[in-house]
C-alpha cells in the first residue's frame, strides 16, 4: 500500500498565496484616491460592459482586479447583503466597515476551506461630510484588511504605481488633478513600457460628497472624461 504524500500545512498556504499573487498581478492595475470633493477610481479597463468600479449602496462604492466572474461574484454578494440591511434596519446602517468585514470573513474562508483561492483583490471606499471621513478599506484574496489613506493601488504593476502616487500625491487635489494623476501613473508605471492612455482605455467613476442626491456614485466617460483630461496640464 503505497503512503500519500505529506504537505506542511505552512506549504500549503504559501502554494495558494503564490498561486493568488501571481493572477492577481496579471491583471490591469486601478487606483483609487481620494480629492477634496470625494473618492475617484481609475482603472484601466477598454470593456464598456465588465466594470471593474461599481455602485454598491448610497455612499459607498467598490473596484476591484484580477478574475472578473471571482470578484462579480463578491460585487453582487455585497450589493444584495447592503440592500437587505437598509431595508431590515436603516439606510444609516449600511456603512463600508460592516461591508468590508463581511467581504474579509467570506475571502478568508474560501482562502483556508477551498483547494483555489479566489484571485481577487478590492477597495470598498466610502464617503462622510468631510474628506476626515471618508474610509478605504483594501481586501486582500485571503481576507487580509487595509484601512488606507490618501491612495490605492491594486492589480498589476501596484508597487511601481504605489511608489509614484507616494511621491506626486496631495491631500488638496481637485477632482482633475486627481483623476490626471491616477491616469499619469498608470500609463507610465503599469506596464513594462510607458503608454499614453486615452479615455476609451480608462473606466472612470466617483464617489461626489456634492451631489446633493442621497446616491453619490457617478461615473465619468465619453466627452465629459477626455474634456476633464484635456483641461489637466501634460506631466512628463
């Protein structure tokens, strides 16, 4: 009777998180920054139909990268356990750090229980009355909680990105600015060669503390994003 082969435990978890990292990185990259007046998500994304950046409930908003149908999934889940919670109790309860221990409670069990990780990492952000307020929660594929400030960047080359946003980013940017910025930086660090990115590339949207509707979450396209991107200075 031939015996089966012993895996450390630890061996595994290196295996599933190498295995996580590497689809992950294979992705096209996003970010997300705060400015004056909200959040703005930016990814590189030329689909006008598989959205990377998604509404999820009054003033909170989620992207993420890596497998699509993996983080949809998670997208949805979210979405359905906010609308269910606004309508059992009160819209003011639904509220990013409640989404985010729930999406980190379901990433880390399918992580440890699952032979395959999902491949997938996520910002859900939300906006207060003031910039002091708002909350970036970034979620790792095996239930790994961030609370960030400032900027994030996910997917791709996000070290490159991460290290330019750190020496360009200012808390007092306008909505251009920042969008510009985000835009800057993944062109130039997220991929081997520098590319100069178009709105038909780019998958835009923000979380706007001055609409005055309860729904912040708007998206950015078409001429609205390329007059938005024309009127910000060319930074080499």
């Amino acid at each position: 009777m031939s015996m089966p082969f012993y895996v450390s435990p630890e061996q595994i978890i290196k295996d599933k998180a190498d295995y996580a990292r590497k689809g992950i990185a294979r992705g096209r990259s996003v970010v997300v920054v705060q400015y004056t007046g909200g959040i703005a998500f930016v990814a590189e994304n030329p689909s006008r139909a598989l959205h990377k950046v998604s509404e999820i409930y009054d003033r909170i908003a989620f992207a993420a990268v890596g497998k699509y149908n993996e983080f949809e999934n998670l997208r949805v889940a979210g979405v359905r356990l906010a609308d269910m919670r606004g309508y059992s109790y009160d819209r003011r309860d639904v509220t990013c750090r409640g989404l985010a221990n729930a999406y980190a409670q379901t990433l880390g069990t399918i992580f440890t229980e699952n032979n395959k990780p999902y491949e997938v990492e996520m910002v859900v952000a939300e906006i207060g009355d003031s910039a002091d307020a708002d909350q970036m929660y970034r979620l790792t594929f095996d239930g790994s909680v961030a609370d960030e400030h400032g900027f994030v960047a996910m997917g791709g080359q996000s070290d490159q990105i991460a290290t330019a946003l750190t020496a360009r980013y200012t808390e007092d940017l306008e909505l251009g600015p920042a969008v510009a910025l985000a835009v800057s930086v993944l062109g130039k660090h997220g991929a081997p060669e520098p590319r100069t990115l178009d709105s038909s590339q780019l998958e835009v949207a923000v979380l706007d503390r001055t609409r005055t509707v309860a729904r912040k979450f708007r998206r950015l396209s078409g001429e609205r994003l390329t007059s938005l991107l024309a009127d910000q200075p060319d930074e080499s």
